[in-house]
C-alpha cells in the first residue's frame, strides 16, 4: 500500500484506512518526519473533532441564519390555481455538514415549483495547491525548503 491522495500527487495519507481505535501517532527520534506522517495526524484529528461535533448535531442542522422564505407566484393564465413558481430568498448563515458550513446569502428568482420542490445546501470539496496560492510554500529563510511547494 503506498497510500495515495486520491486527487492530489505526490501526496501520502494513512488516515483514511487507519483502524477507528489509532488516536495518535508517535515520531522518532533521529528519523525524519515524513509528510504521511503529518497528513495522517491531521487526518486524524479531523475524524476525532467530525466525532464530536456529530454528539451535538445532525447533518443539515440549522447552527445559525440559514433561514429561507419562499413568496408563491400564481400562474398569471390561472390566478386562482395553485402557485406555479416562487422567489425564494436564502439568508447567510451556518449550516451543520460534517463540522459545520458557512453558507452565503442567495436570492432565487421565478423557481419553478411542481411537485415537490426541496431547498438544501451541498458541500464541495476541493484543494488548493502552492501553484494557485503562494503562501503555501515555505518560509523559512535559509533553509532548504524555503519558498518550494
């Protein structure tokens, strides 16, 4: 097993095939520290923190804002049958998905609304590299990895 990041390359991460009962992992002394290593700490404590926080929430939960109002449009060939369309506005908030999601204010316009018609919100998942964000390679003056990816 050579543990692979399934999207990112040259990247090595044991965490997600960890046995549940792994909390830590120790680093020697006179060896170095490889990035697996420290990919795999982070890995674990983001499942122990996920742990906790689904103690107090469920996915979906409403933590803050978030609220959604939907005004009916009626259809104007038929003004007195059932609304066929609607504006619906979304406030910012905070949205519980995994740990939480900060979630944007959005106005949607004439939606139509046959049927069963459901609001939610889904979480992207995506990774931002040292060739798109500069402050991600080192900076440490002086050492070998100074300014590398």
């Amino acid at each position: 097993m050579d543990f692979e990041h399934p999207e990112l390359e040259n990247v090595r991460d044991r965490s997600p095939t960890a046995p549940a009962n792994r909390i830590r992992v120790e680093f020697i002394d006179g060896r170095f520290i490889e990035g697996a290593e420290l990919n795999e700490v982070q890995g674990l404590i983001e499942r122990n923190i996920t742990a906790v926080a689904k103690m107090s929430a469920a996915n979906g939960d409403i933590l803050e804002g978030a609220g959604i109002k939907v005004e009916l449009i009626a259809d104007p060939a038929a003004p007195n049958g059932p609304a066929t369309h609607a504006n619906i506005t979304l406030q910012a908030g905070k949205v519980f998905v995994d740990r939480g999601l900060e979630v944007e204010a959005a106005y949607l316009e004439n939606v139509p609304i046959s049927g069963q018609v459901s609001v939610g919100v889904r979480k992207l998942r995506g990774y931002v590299t040292s060739g798109q964000d500069e402050t991600l390679k080192g900076i440490a003056e002086g050492e070998p990895s100074f300014n590398e990816p």
